[in-house]
C-alpha cells in the first residue's frame, strides 16, 4: 500500500487528477497504482492536522508513505521547481530510482534532510539560519507527523517534495493557512502590495507540483512496496 500525503488541494489535486482517484470522504482519495492500493491524504497544513487525517488510513498490510507537495529550501543552490527528497532508511536501489528519474525528467534533485517547522518560514535569514544550524535541506509543515505515523506502522517513510521558494526568497507574512478561495482572496484585498509576488507564487507552485506529480508517477511504479517496507 501507498499512501501520498500533501497539505492543501493545490497540493493533493494534480496527484488526485494523474492517477484518477475517487474521493473517500475527509480528505481522502483512493483508487490503485499499477495493481497496489494508494491513497492521497490531503491532510491540511501542520501537525495537528496530518495525524488527524492519517490516523483514519487502515493499512493491514506492507506501507511505504510519501510526504508530498511543496517545500522551502533551506541551502544556497535549491531553485525554485526543483525536488527535495528525504531518503533516510530508504533502500539504496529506491534512491538511484528517485536521482535517475529526477534526471530523466530535467528536474533538479537535492537529497537531505526535511525540517518540519509550526510556522511558515517566510523570512530569508530565518531560513538560512535553519539550514546551517540543522544542516536540513528543506523545510515544510507536515514531514514529521507522516514519518511518525508510517514508523508506528513499520512501513517506510519517503520525502519528496518540490521547491517553491529559494533559501533568499521572502514569502508573504501571515497567508492563510485556509485554502478556499474565499480566505485567499480575503488576504489579497488586506495584502494588497503582495498581489505580485502572489500570483508568481501561483504560478510557480502549479508548475512545480506538475513536476512533481511527473516524477513521483514515474518513481513510485519502480518501488516494490513490500520488499521495500520489509527492508527497512
């Protein structure tokens, strides 16, 4: 079994569209992968929130889980649309599958570690502190909670995300963790002076998680989800 968390719908959704998934209810889609269950969990942004939807996945059976969507680099060289992956405890065959499809694809590629932060790191320096003190490669709201909940099930853990902004990139102060539409537009009337940077962001982040969902079609079908859990 597979099971492909990302945050918000602009996350989950190119995923949920690649692989003609059927809603489940809570945030759930499911539907198989080259005969084996999967499941996208659109958990909603931050901790609280990923344990509540993962902890309604039964498994019963081998578990790799993907923490997917976008990340903040948090290392000079991470451009924008580029993947970040946390392969700790992978299987080395499954890491040269991820680096060779990443290069089939045209698509940079940056193996480390993921640190999960409570808080959108919006601030340059901010991140560039992270970075040299944790020595992580990427940043994001979520990684945590799916690399505990895959643990407590014996399966394993797999990062893979793609990169919104750079370590030097500023992100708008306080945008709303509410994905609608309604909340969105609510903060661009009240940001007014953001609106560009806003819509590059939006731009950018549907070309990259485009990418992403290319890459992690391609890399999934080449895991073997039981030998790979079982060798842990």
């Amino acid at each position: 079994m597979i099971v492909v968390t990302a945050a918000t719908p602009w996350e989950s959704q190119p995923l949920v569209r690649r692989w003609s998934l059927a809603s489940a209810g809570e945030g759930l889609f499911k539907g198989a992968l080259d005969g084996r269950r999967l499941v996208v969990a659109q958990t909603g942004v931050g901790l609280v929130k990923t344990r509540q939807t993962l902890s309604r996945i039964e498994t019963g059976e081998p578990v790799i889980a993907v923490s997917s969507g976008l990340c903040g680099a948090l290392q000079p060289g991470i451009k924008p649309g580029d993947l970040a992956v946390d392969l700790r405890g992978a299987p080395i065959e499954a890491v040269e599958a991820a680096r060779e499809t990443a290069r089939a694809l045209g698509l940079g590629f940056h193996a480390g570690i993921f640190h999960t932060s409570a808080r959108v790191e919006s601030r340059p320096e901010a991140k560039r502190e992270l970075g040299r003190s944790l020595r992580a490669v990427a940043v994001d709201m979520e990684s945590a909670a799916v690399r505990e909940w895959c643990a407590s099930r014996g399966g394993l853990f797999l990062g893979a995300r793609a990169v919104l902004d750079a370590v030097d990139d500023r992100l708008p102060d306080g945008a709303p963790e509410d994905a609608s539409a309604g909340a969105l537009a609510r903060y661009a009337l009240a940001h007014w002076s953001d609106l560009p940077l806003l819509l590059r962001l939006g731009a950018r982040q549907r070309r990259a998680m485009r990418d992403l969902a290319d890459f992690l079609d391609r890399w999934l079908r080449t895991l073997p989800v039981e030998e790979a859990a079982q060798r842990r």
